[in-house]
C-alpha cells in the first residue's frame, strides 16, 4: 500500500524492468534472507513472503538506468523459483489477500484509532508535519492499509517488519504493530540525541 522509488542499474534488473514494462507492469520485491553477501551475484535465498508491486512511474537515464516508482499491491508467498532462464530469478507466487476477522468491526475501529494515537505519540517532537499524517490517515482508511503505511514509515528491525508483511490477518498484524510502537515511544527521550534517533528531521520542502 505504499509507494518506493528505486534505482535500477544493475543489467539483470534493468533486464526484469523493460520485460515487465513491456507486459503487465509487475515485479516482486523480495528480501534477502541472511548469509545473502556470499552469493549476492547468484541466486542467494530469499524470504519466502513477497510484496507485488506495479511500476506506476519510470524514466531512463542517460546511463541506462531507471528510476521509477513501485506502488505495492498485494502480499504474496513464493511457491516455486523457476529454473535460471535468464539473467534475473522468476518465481510462480500465490496472492496472500488481507483477512478481516468477520464481526469484528468495532474492534477493528477501536485498533484504527489506537494506532494513529501510538504513531503520532512516536512522532510528537515533530509538530510541523502531525497534522498533516492526521489527515493522511484518516478514520476512513482501511486498517490493513494503515498497519502497512506505518509499518512503512516507522524506523524498525527488518525482522520485524518482515514479520509485518508475513502476518496477512489484519487485527493479529495491527495487534503485533501496536505493541512494537508503544515500545518505541516508550524509548523516545525528549531531547537525547545519537545515530539512532527516530524520526529523521523532516525538510520543509
């Protein structure tokens, strides 16, 4: 439910991005599993959960190079790597939908409100931009949409975000993600400065 930018320049991707522009427009976004720097060049593993991403924008540089803009459209699982055809990996996938516990919509409601208040308590040493994530996200959208926006945009642990991505029943995700900013709000100081801090100074373009 978010947008990416990329930067494609390595010929194996670049390869996957004309294929995929001259077709549906589609590509997976995997994440490599640890160990990966070994066999970056080959075929290293990857995570078996996916996102589908649809290229909405792009542009080719002078060099050959893309920059483009991958909108992500679905959680999928990767059933089966195809055998190396070509110079990027394929995969057949299976679409991994959201699942809303049925006759649960005040709980669902009571969850949307509870983790805009976490989101904004994380972010409320920075009041330029408070009002304007209010309205971003709004009452209306819808909870699954909301975890994976924030999941986005707050500053966690691969593990946990892939756990995130992993977990398609939409009250145990924002449940999981709750927990994870209460915990980063209860480690925000007012005032301490490091490396490490969250959120990074906004601009003010």
């Amino acid at each position: 439910h978010v947008m990416q930018p990329l930067h494609i320049f390595e010929p194996r991707y670049r390869e996957m991005l004309e294929e995929a522009l001259a077709g549906d427009r589609l590509i997976a976004m995997a994440v490599l599993a640890r160990g990966w720097e070994a066999d970056y060049e080959g075929r290293p593993p990857i995570h078996p959960v996916a996102c589908l991403g649809r290229v909405t924008v792009q542009h080719q540089l002078q060099s050959g190079a893309y920059n483009l803009l991958l909108s992500g459209l679905s959680r999928i699982e990767i059933a089966q790597e195809l055998p190396p055809a070509k110079a990027f990996r394929e995969a057949t996938a299976v679409l991994r939908p959201d699942i809303d516990p049925p006759d649960q919509a005040a709980a669902g409601a009571a969850l949307h409100r509870q983790l805009r208040a976490a989101f904004l308590r994380v972010l409320d040493h920075v009041p330029q931009v408070l009002e304007q994530l209010d309205q971003l996200l709004g009452s209306d959208l819808p909870l699954g949409t909301l975890t994976d926006i924030i999941s986005y945009m707050v500053d966690l642990d691969q593990q946990a975000k892939m756990d995130l991505l992993a977990e398609v029943q939409v009250h145990r995700r924002a449940e999981h993600l709750l927990k994870l900013l209460e915990d980063l709000a209860g480690d925000y100081e007012p005032g301490r400065k490091g490396p490490n801090d969250f959120p990074p100074p906004f601009s003010h373009n």
